[in-house]
C-alpha cells in the first residue's frame, strides 16, 4: 500500500472480484468472477470497495421487474449502490479529493449538475440521473470509478458496515422522516421494522425524538427492534387480529402520525394505520415491482383528516453527509449480518426471500 511517503500509494491490480448477476430475471443467481479493473477518468476517482450493503432494489435490478432497461441493455454486470471504501487512485483533473481518503458509492453515481433540480438539492430526481448498480456497475464490483464531485467522504469512526448501508437504506430514511414533517414526541410506524432499511429508520426516528413503532414478525426481529434499535413497541403481524386497530390502541388511542412503508406489502393498507390521527402521513419508500402493491385513497378522508400519502426517493448529497454524522455520533449503529465473498449469492437469495434481519453486508477483504 504505502511507501512512506506523506500520500499513500497503492498497489491497483488489472483485474478485481466482483458479483456479476448471471441469467437476469426472475431465476438470476450471483457468481463471484474476475473483472477488469476500471480507469478513472480526468475528473473521477478509483475506489476500492472494502464492503457493500445488499439492498432490494439490487433484486429488482437483477430480477428486471422495474419498469426500466434491463442492466445487460445497458453493459452493467454488477449492481449494489451501498459502498464503502477508499481512494487508491484520481484522475488528471481531480481537484480536492485525494488518495487514501475513504469514500463511498451511492445509489445516483451522477447527475447533469446544471438542471433547477441539482441547484436546488432535489438532484436525485433530475432526469439525467445515472442510477448505481443499473446504469453503470456498481458496489458489488471491488473496484468502482465515482466523479469527484459527486463522491461522498466517510467521517472517522464510521465502520465500512455501517457506511456502506448509509449510502442507500439509512440516509433514504432520513430524509423519509425529515420531508415527513413530525415533531419531537410523535408516532412513527416503520412497516418491515425489523429489516434493512426499518431497522435504520427507527435509529434515526428515536434519535429525532420520535416514539417508532415496528411492524413485522419473529422473535428475532421483535429483539433486534426494541433491544437494539429502541423502538418503543413491536407488533407481530402475525399474532395480532387487526394490526390497524393495535396501532391506533399504541398511538394514543388515535393512530400513527406518520407510517414509513419499507415492507411494500403493506401498501394497501397503511393509511389505516393512520386511523384518525389528524394530519396524519403516508411515507412511499419501499419500491414494490412494477404492477404491484398500491395505495387505494378516499379523497374524503385525507380532506376531513387533512391526511396525506408523500413519496421520497434516495437521499441528496447533503442529506446523505448528516445521516453520516449521526453514526459518527454513535446515534446508528451497524445492525448487519456481514457475509465473505464466497457467499455473495446465498446472501442475495437470502435477502430475496425475506430472511435477513437487519442489513447484510458483503466483506470484500474476506474470501
């Protein structure tokens, strides 16, 4: 790695692992494989990954259910946008990044920079986007080119196991629950609390002064909710009769004042959830596949409860930068089951199936 001198020098082979997706589509399997590795241009860094979160759009991506080009239509071959790593190399015309640093890679690799959505810190929704994973390869490559202007830099004492998720689950709920608008002292419901992005989110709600409430079910997730993650109450789905009238009962006897839906399933019915919380709010997260799970609105009751259904996508630049801070705080911990390389696919199929609680996370330094 180094030489001594003040900047580190580091060794870049030709070639790197990654988790190439083989026969995309619904029977698509990860195989670990030898890639070239990339050549920064002028204005990009090189980063090699030391870990990268597994997230379920990634399924979607590999499974091709979102209405979108397929990765192979577009010469990707590995997807992830949670990384976390470091700078082992800049292009001529990098600026301020330096190598050594440590970086991540996010769910936008890039945007136009120029459109009044990137002026106005809403670049994750301009229509030149380049999205991670799908456009272009992504975190389950060892290493990644990223622009240096759009590069986001890892604080001290945040661990490449938490850093990684930030890039994508934990900062997308932060500014979930920031766009939401509740106060220090209200409800949030976190819907599939006890996976990848709930179990963030409600760090980062109890951390915000909100009182979470998960939704899920199994012992597991029920310890890791409210030992670990400090929500205040769990409901087990599959043990209540009515999960609606149980939220209301929590929430005051009035209902949840907003509902984080991570678990997609729960679309239809998560404006009950809000019973008849007055200004009461819906938070569109998870991204169901295309054709599935819908929110079915009575134009009366969001009038007469001034109740609402809001959708936020990937986290800006800036919001991506605090949720860093509240790990560097210590306010979110890595809540994560880390796999080696060797079962890169059984943990992506485990993922698929719903059987992960918490993150999993790929250890590329570990074979």
């Amino acid at each position: 790695m180094a030489d001594g001198s003040k900047t580190p020098v580091f060794d870049v082979p030709k070639t790197c692992k990654g988790g190439v997706v083989v026969n995309e589509g619904p029977d698509f399997h990860i195989e670990v494989q030898e890639l070239p590795v990339p050549e920064p241009k002028p204005d990009e860094v090189l980063i090699r990954m030391n870990a990268t979160g597994l997230c379920h759009s990634d399924i979607h991506f590999m499974m091709n259910d979102f209405a979108l080009p397929k990765m192979s239509e577009l010469g990707t071959r590995c997807a992830g946008h949670e990384g976390a790593g470091i700078i082992v190399k800049v292009g001529d015309a990098v600026k301020t990044l330096k190598v050594g640093m440590r970086a991540g890679l996010k769910p936008i690799q890039n945007t136009c920079s120029s459109c009044e959505l990137c002026r106005n810190g809403k670049e994750t929704y301009c229509s030149g986007a380049i999205f991670t994973g799908l456009m272009c390869e992504g975190s389950y490559k060892q290493y990644v080119v990223s622009p240096e202007r759009y590069t986001t830099l890892i604080p001290d004492g945040v661990s490449d196991f938490i850093a990684g998720p930030i890039m994508c689950s934990a900062s997308t709920m932060y500014t979930s629950i920031k766009e939401s608008g509740l106060r220090p002292g209200d409800w949030a419901v976190f819907t599939g609390g006890g996976g990848g992005v709930g179990i963030q989110g409600i760090q980062l709600a109890k951390a915000m002064g909100l009182r979470p409430v998960a939704i899920d079910t199994g012992e597991e997730k029920r310890k890791l909710c409210i030992e670990t993650a400090g929500a205040e109450e769990f409901i087990d789905f599959a043990n209540v009769t009515n999960v609606a009238e149980e939220v209301v009962r929590v929430c005051d006897g009035i209902g949840a004042h907003g509902v984080f839906v991570t678990a997609v399933q729960a679309y239809p019915t998560a404006i009950t959830l809000l019973g008849g919380r007055v200004g009461g709010r819906v938070m569109c997260i998870g991204l169901p596949a295309a054709g599935g799970y819908g929110i079915t609105v009575d134009p009366s009751q969001m009038a007469f409860k001034a109740q609402s259904v809001q959708g936020t996508l990937v986290s800006s630049m800036g919001d991506t930068d605090k949720t860093l801070q509240f790990a560097q705080r210590g306010l979110l911990k890595p809540i994560c089951t880390v796999y080696p390389l060797s079962q890169f696919n059984e943990a992506v199929q485990k993922l698929r199936r719903g059987e992960i609680a918490g993150r999993a996370v790929i250890d590329f330094n570990s074979e």
